[in-house]
C-alpha cells in the first residue's frame, strides 16, 4: 500500500501557505489565487483518464514577483502525485532604480525557480532554474512575459540544459461574452532530460467568464478547456501527448 501522508503533508502546508499569503495581501502590492478542476483522457504512460487539482498563487512586492503552482493528481497505479513549480523574480528596475525598458520589454528579472514532484517514489523529481525573464509591455495582454533559463535535472549529474518559457493572459470578448486566453509553453534543450531529447509542453488555455454571464462579479468564475501538447513527453523520444481537458477556475 502507497504512503501517501507525505504528499498529505505537502498539499496542507500548501494550502496554509496559500492562506496566510492571503490573509497577509497587505504584504505585497498585489497578490492572484486560483483554483483549477481539469479532466480529460488519452493521456500517455499510467492512466489514460485522469483529473487533476491545481492551486495556484502569483504576487508582487517591493523588489519583485513570486509564482507557485501544486498539480495533484490521483493515479490508479502509483497512487497519489504532487507536482509544484515555485519562481522568484527579482526586478532589475526595481532593485536598481533604473530604466530596464528597450523596445518592447518595460522590464527585465532575475529569476530562480525550483521544480520538485513525489515520483518516482524511489528517486522524486527535482529540478533548479536559473535566468532572466523578459516582461513585455503590452495594452491587449494581461501579461506577457518570456523567460531564458539554464536548467538543472538533479539526476543528471554535472550536466545542464536550457528552458525557454512564454507566459500569457489575454481578455478579450466576443458576442457580449467575456473570455480569457492563457497558458505557456516550455521549449526544453540539451540536457533537460537524461535522453537529450529537445521537448515541448504547451498548456493553452480557453476559458468562458460564467461569472458575468450569471450577472455574479465578473473575472472570479470561468469555465473552459485546457489542450495539453507534449513532445517527447518526459523527454522520452516519440512519446507525444495530445490531450484536451474540460476544466473549471475560479479566482480569489
């Protein structure tokens, strides 16, 4: 029988940490927290139907941003995983005092990031990111932002790879409706993965705000779909994953 009182553990001091940033906002400038239901099937390796729960926290302060994810998700044959991506951005603009714009990037940040998973139970997941990321200035996007890392896999020893990241939010509306268009894609090079082999992941997202529809406050309910697009998925070469998944978000 799995243990899985570790990742019991993990998904509680989440939710505290989670908690306490919001109760504490007034630390920060501004803080954005949702929380994600998605189901879909075709998934390659384990279980080919699978629904996830992924909570999410992103702030700003005085001297940067921080952004975490944790995916958990309930396998039938490895039981339970917990997967978190966590990011810190340190603002050159903001440290420095000086203009960092050039073109169409009004900012730029050092960032760190730590990607860290429970499975394989026997050696678990982990991963360091170190670079920069390029805020672009723009008046139809939410955000709009590119990061350039070197990247870590702790099992692969004394080699490194390199992952380049866009990240977007677009609002837009169509019929009176009010959608919103957001995602990112990793681009993986080199030594990302113990085969070498380059990867993509791409999670676009197409959500409806059901929350205005009803006539509630409006960006705080949506409804939509997320397409899943791995190449090499795992950095496994000729695995590729093409998986749609109905989903519901609701920001707090």
């Amino acid at each position: 029988m799995i243990d899985t009182t570790p990742v019991k553990k993990l998904a509680l001091f989440g939710f505290l940490s989670l908690s306490s940033l919001t109760v504490n906002a007034d630390v920060f400038d501004w803080t954005s927290n949702n929380i994600q239901v998605l189901y879909g099937n075709d998934f390659k390796l384990g279980d080919k139907d699978r629904a996830t729960v992924t909570v999410e926290h992103s702030d700003g302060w005085l001297y940067g941003s921080n952004f975490f994810f944790v995916d958990i998700v309930s396998h039938n044959d490895i039981g339970v995983e917990f997967y978190s991506e966590l990011y810190s951005y340190l603002s050159l603009s903001k440290i420095t005092g000086l203009n960092w714009s050039l073109g169409p990037v009004k900012d730029v940040a050092v960032m760190a990031g730590l990607n860290i998973g429970n499975k394989p139970e026997r050696d678990s997941f982990k991963a360091y990111l170190l670079g920069l990321n390029f805020d672009f200035a723009n008046p139809w996007f939410n955000y709009l932002q590119v990061s350039v890392s070197a990247y870590k896999d702790d099992n692969i020893r004394g080699k490194y790879g390199v992952q380049i990241t866009p990240v977007w939010s677009l609002p837009f509306e169509l019929g009176g409706l009010k959608f919103k268009f957001r995602g990112f894609t990793d681009f993986n090079l080199g030594n990302t993965n113990a085969a070498g082999a380059f990867s993509i992941l791409s999670q676009p997202q197409l959500l409806l705000d059901v929350g205005n529809l009803a006539g509630w406050k409006s960006d705080k309910l949506y409804i939509g779909t997320e397409y899943q697009h791995w190449h090499n998925k795992y950095g496994l070469p000729g695995i590729n994953e093409h998986v749609v998944q109905a989903m519901v978000i609701g920001f707090f």
